[in-house]
C-alpha cells in the first residue's frame, strides 16, 4: 500500500513538473514575442537575440523576487510601485491576458 502511494505522488509530481514546463516555455514564447511581452525590447534575457539594454538583465530572478506575487505585481503594473517606471504595465492595460501574465511570470520567475 505504501508502495502504491509512493508511485502514485511521483506520478503526480511528474505531472505536475510537465504542466510546469509548458507554462515556462509558453511565457517564454510570450516574452520573446514582439507583439505580445517584447521583454527583449527593454531586457537582457539568456538565448534572447537583440537584448535592449534600458532594463536590467533578466537573471536571478528567484533571488531578485523571493516573492511571486511580487514579481507578478511588477509585471502587471510597474508605475505602481514606480510611477516614473518606462515598462508597460501589461497587465493593467490589458496587454497581457491573465493567462498569458501567468506565463510570462512563470517564465521570467524561473531565471
């Protein structure tokens, strides 16, 4: 019976890990994408091409924002914190859908 439980919470922490991967690599997809986030327009990111140099690099981030609320406050509308910050707030302006700032956090949080 242990035996069983075991395998069945290391089904679900597979799972779980995979669904994870896709959203990482979805707000991946968000933030490179130059109609949507367009983060390489402002930001350094690893593996992005034409990295602008107005935000800081986009690395460390675990360690930049213990926090994800945080992080996702900032992304959704960084004038709130800052009102003289030149990112967009996406969220707030409805750049970003909730989903795809979900993504995007994931993603950005994972760096």
């Amino acid at each position: 019976m242990k035996k069983q439980i075991a395998l069945v919470l290391i089904g679900l922490a597979l799972s779980t890990s995979a669904v994870w991967a896709a959203d990482i690599e979805k707000g991946k997809e968000i933030a490179f994408d130059r109609k949507k986030g367009n983060c390489l327009a402002c930001h350094q990111i690893e593996g992005g091409e034409l990295a602008g140099t107005v935000g800081p690099p986009l690395v460390a981030m675990k360690q930049r924002f213990e926090d994800r609320q945080t992080l996702w406050a900032q992304i959704y509308d960084s004038t709130a914190a800052n009102p003289n910050s030149m990112m967009p707030p996406f969220g707030r302006h409805g750049i970003l859908s909730d989903a795809e700032l979900e993504a995007v956090v994931d993603y950005i949080h994972s760096l």
